[in-house]
C-alpha cells in the first residue's frame, strides 16, 4: 500500500513538473520586454488569432524587481495598430476585469499576416514608445479560420466579402463587355445601311 501510495505521489510530481514546463509555452506565445522598472508582456489574447475572429491585444505589466501588477496603465497608455504596411489605427487600453495588471484593446482581425502594436504614454512616469510585431519568437501572425476548421471549412465573413467583391466585379466586366458589344453591333449596322446607300443605283429609304 505504502509503494502503491508512493508510486501515485512520484506520478503526480513528475505531472506538475511536466505541466509546469509546458504552459508558459501554450499560454505564452508572446513576447516579453523590459521598459524601466516594468516588465511587459504583449500579444494576442487569444492564440492562435484567427481572421475573422474577435480578439485583442493582451498587454500585460508588472513590477520587473518583485512580478507586482502595475494598475491604472489604461489611463496613461495607448495602443496603435498596423498590419500589412496600412496606416495605424489608435485603440484606447482597458483594464482586464479581475486581472490586475492587465489590459486590452479590442479588435477583430479583418487581415491575415503580421500586425504591428505600437505603446505610446508613460507608466508612473517611466515614458513609454515601444513596437512589437508578431512573428516567429514573438507572437502569433493573424492567420485563416480555414486552417483549425475540421471537418467542413466554413468560410469567413471577410472571405465571403471577397468572395461577393470579385463576383461582382466579373459581373460588372461581364456586363461592360456586353454594353460594348451591342454598342459595336449597332454601329456596324448604321455603317453598313450607310454604306448600302452610298452605292450608285441605290433607292432612297
């Protein structure tokens, strides 16, 4: 009973030491920074972001001597966000419920690729201008829904835009295409009744 008891307690260490190695890893998928006295941790809230799909920036900041969390960053701190070379756009930060110390901006990625957050403000008076961009040993690219749907691929509401956008610009070439031709058609026939009248002997109509 005494080896059987032993054997549960050893099974549940090496478990523990096991789960305790791999979840920085599967939670984080961010990067981390030190700014001053704080350190920040940044990246998507959930992971891995899907197009299409709300998500958010998690911003996280705490004291980098003792892990305190930093609170009221929401009121001094801003966020901007870029992603394929576009012009950024400003989110305000907001404090997480029930999470001191962290904050977001919410966003739903309507681009797939690397986004670009960029900090600006100042935390208790440590000034703040810091840009993370996702990436390989940062945090994760935007990347399609199609990628994690089993076992039918559902298509996004932006791929269903796209989809709609080329259909009807095929329409709209298609129609143009049409318009030119009866144009083309019409014009023929007013040259060949002209031509039909110009020719010596001809009855006037």
């Amino acid at each position: 009973m005494l080896v059987r008891g032993h054997h549960i307690w050893l099974s549940a260490l090496l478990a523990a030491s096991l789960l305790a190695t791999l979840l920085p890893t599967a939670a984080f998928a961010h990067e981390r920074r030190s700014i001053g006295p704080y350190q920040v941790v940044v990246g998507f809230i959930t992971e891995p972001a899907l197009l299409g799909e709300p998500n958010g920036v998690d911003f996280r900041v705490t004291n980098a001597a003792n892990g305190e969390p930093i609170e009221g960053v929401e009121k001094t701190v801003k966020v901007a966000i870029a992603s394929g070379g576009g012009q950024p756009r400003e989110f305000a930060l907001r404090a997480r419920f029930g999470m001191k110390g962290a904050y977001t901006a919410d966003l739903i990625p309507t681009r797939a690729g690397a986004y670009v957050f960029r900090f600006t403000g100042e935390i208790n008076g440590t000034k703040v201008d810091e840009k993370f961009e996702s990436g390989p040993g940062r945090f994760n690219d935007v990347v399609a829904a199609d990628t994690l749907q089993f076992p039918e691929v559902v298509p996004s509401a932006v791929e269903l835009r796209d989809q709609l956008a080329a259909a009807r610009a095929r329409a709209d070439q298609a129609w143009l295409i049409a318009t030119i031709g009866g144009a083309v058609g019409v014009l023929g026939a007013i040259v060949g009744a002209f031509a039909l009248l110009r020719r010596p002997g001809a009855r006037s109509i």
